[in-house]
C-alpha cells in the first residue's frame, strides 16, 4: 500500500512539473513571438520539442516569424505541421500560398491554390485566380563591335560593327497547369560581309525576324515539362539573268531551333535541363543544356546559377559554354544581377531557347549584369550592360575549315521593361 501511494506522490509531481514546464515554455515562447524575435523563438521551441511539447499554436507562431523573416521553407514546414492539429485552418494555407510565391515558385502557388476545397479557403484566397499571372514585357539591346576588316577575303567572313535587337512578348497560365511564353524579335546587324562572290566585301545592314514559344505542363510539386521552338526568317537578294535581262528577287531562309526539358523547382534548388536540335549556317547541331540554381536562404534575396552547354555540330564539330550568375536584393525595389560566360560556341542557342546566336561570332567571354528595378507592385525595369571579348575566324563552309583568327571587342546595353498582371 506504502509503494502504491509513494508511486501516485511521484506521478503526480511530475505531471506538476510538465505542467507548470509548459505553462512556463509556452508563455516564453509567445512573448517571444510579440517581440518578433525568432532566433529566441526557435531556441525556446526546440526545448518544447525535446519534451514532447508540440501544438498548433506554437507551430503558427513559428511559421508567421518564419514568413515574416523571409524563410518560406521553415514557414511552409510549420504551417503544414499546424494542418495537422487544425485541418479547418484557413489562415496557414493562405501563408502556404504566399510562401510558394515569394520564394519564385509561382507555379506551385497555382497548383496549391487550385488543391484547396472551396471550404478551406478565407475570403481572401476565394478572391484570387488559381492561374493568374501574366508577365508581358518588350525591350531593345544595343551592341556595338570592334570591327575588324580585310581587303580582300574570299571566304565567309563578318565584320559586324553594331547590331540592335527590338523585342517583345508574354508568360502566361491556362488555368494553373499549364504555362505559355511567346516572345517575337526583330534583329538587325551592319557591317561589312565577304564571301567567294564579293572578295572586298559589301557593307550592309542584315536583317532578321525570330518568333519563340514555349509550353510547360505544370506538376505539384514542383516540376515542369516543357517543350520550346525558335525560328529566325530572313531574306536573300539574288540576281537572275532572263530573256530580257537581269533581274533581282528575294528568297525567304529560315533557321530553327526545337527542344524539350525538365525542371524541378525546391525550396533551396532549382534544377533544369533540356535538349534541342538545330539548323543553322548550312549544318546542324544537336546540344544539351543544363542549369542548378541555389537559393541559400529559400527566397529571392540572395541566388546563384551555374549553368553549362555542350553542342555538336555537324561539320563544325564539338563546342561549349559556361555561365556563372549571381544575384541578390539590395534594397526593397532593388534586385542586382552580375554573370560570367566563356566558351568557344558559335551558332548557339540558351536559356531553354529563348536566346540564339546564330552567327559566325564566338562570345569567348562575357561579363554582364541586370540591375531590376521595381515600379511598384506591377511594372519592373531591367537595365543590362555587358561587354564581351569575341573571337572571329574566316569560314571555308565548302571544306568546313576556319583560318585567320582574330580578337574583337563589343559592349552591349539592354532596356526591357516587363508588366506583371
């Protein structure tokens, strides 16, 4: 009987001791909480973990500093744990929704957004689209080239001095499981161009038409398949000789790029990769391209990418490139970006097809930056300087052999102004 009631005084301390250990925990943890202090509040909850102490509470308080902080895996983490004690809670899925969205996953905001019963949704998330998000943008880039002229060449060969791009398109979603891009451009490059037909060459302006699309097939969470094309269309002059004489007439040339990819959208990693087959410059080429993007804190504040492309050309043989880009917010309205690529490709295309050069240049390195800055909750301004050290040959395109190499330089500017709906 003695070693009954000893047991009953000994339980009875101990449920004291939680009680008065979680009363004492759980109040720290709140004043912790008004504070805004979330390096004390984490401290404080892991105490509560090791003791079993785990509630819908203490995770929303968690997952609220974590938001506010901009540390949307934390925040998603708690705010999932919180459904687990309160599965009506509406609050939770609407910061699940904003965490997804402000870490630049837009796509599985959509995707979330459009899992919730109608009866789990606040009037605020009844309120948004389940697709809802355009970009639309337009822009010009500006290049100037050191041009480097010969006398007399007899083969295939560009002395570029300037060339300007006018640009313009769209991103939007059907519904939330499918994403559309269009982009059109309109390129233009002077200069003096030889071939076997005009040794001294002809100074001219060429000039280009490129139409691009995408489409992605939307999963949560997290992946896209997608598939792009890219077609640039120019004319020729050529002189035909008749009965009655000579004449000209223009013949249309088009050159295309076509691919398919997959990217996987984390929280701290972003990977993507694809490949495409194109016609450029009487060839082929088949190349693969392939990007990680890291985000160490889980937001857009602070991101790097590293991304690399190795192409194979039919007669030209085997070439590559590599990229490194770094970005981070300095100010509210202020993003800043600087890259680096090197690489000896000509007749390229990157960033999913969104991007080609099909020209005999050879960017061997390039140094650029975006400076983006936001207008506002809708319109954004992207300004892009560069400059690139190039490396240009004389192309025998019967033999498939290039000579002459010589050294260029050119800067660049890009202004492109995007709309966000």
């Amino acid at each position: 009987m003695r070693t009954i009631l000893v047991f009953i005084l000994i339980s009875i301390s101990i449920l004291g001791y939680s009680q008065t250990d979680f009363i004492s925990l759980d109040k720290q943890s709140y004043d912790y909480y008004l504070k805004g202090d979330y390096k004390n509040l984490k401290q404080t909850a892991k105490k509560q973990f090791d003791l079993g102490m785990d509630y819908y509470y203490l995770r929303m308080r968690l997952g609220i500093l974590a938001y506010n902080n901009h540390h949307y895996a934390s925040a998603y983490k708690h705010f999932q744990k919180a459904l687990t004690f309160n599965n009506y809670d509406t609050i939770s899925r609407e910061y699940i929704y904003y965490s997804y969205l402000f870490a630049g996953r837009k796509a599985d905001a959509g995707l979330y957004l459009k899992n919730i019963n109608l009866n789990q949704k606040n009037m605020h998330l009844k309120s948004l689209e389940s697709g809802g998000f355009s970009n639309f943008y337009s822009g010009i880039n500006y290049t100037s080239n050191d041009a480097k002229l010969y006398t007399s060449n007899p083969l295939t060969y560009e002395a570029i001095e300037n060339s300007l791009s006018v640009y313009a398109g769209f991103e939007t979603y059907f519904g939330s499981k499918t994403k559309l891009n269009l982009g059109y451009t309109n390129f233009r490059k002077t200069g003096t161009f030889y071939s076997s037909t005009n040794t001294t060459g002809e100074y001219r302006t060429f000039k280009q038409n490129q139409v691009y699309g995408k489409l992605c097939i939307l999963t949560y969470p997290g992946f896209e398949f997608f598939g792009y094309g890219h077609i640039a269309f120019y004319t020729e002059e050529s002189a035909q000789t008749t009965f009655g004489g000579r004449r000209s007439s223009a013949q249309i040339f088009t050159e295309s790029t076509f691919g398919l990819g997959l990217t996987k959208n984390l929280w701290k990693l972003r990977f993507s990769g694809n490949g495409s087959y194109s016609k450029f410059g009487g060839s082929n080429q088949f190349r693969g391209e392939a990007s990680i993007t890291y985000l160490p804190f889980g937001n857009l504040n602070l991101y790097t990418t590293t991304n690399g492309m190795y192409q194979n050309d039919k007669h030209w043989g085997a070439t590559y490139q590599f990229s490194q880009d770094i970005g981070f917010k300095t100010f509210k309205y202020l993003w800043i970006e600087a890259g680096v690529m090197t690489g000896n490709s000509f007749l390229y295309t990157r960033n999913q097809g969104a991007t080609i050069n099909n020209s005999f240049l050879i960017p061997a390195l390039s140094v650029y930056g975006n400076a983006i800055v936001m207008l506002g909750n809708h319109f954004s301004i992207t300004l892009t300087p560069s400059f690139s050290k190039n490396t240009l040959y004389t192309w025998d395109t019967i033999n498939y052999t290039q000579s002459n190499k010589v050294n260029s330089n050119s800067t660049g500017f890009s202004f492109t102004l995007t709309y966000k709906k």
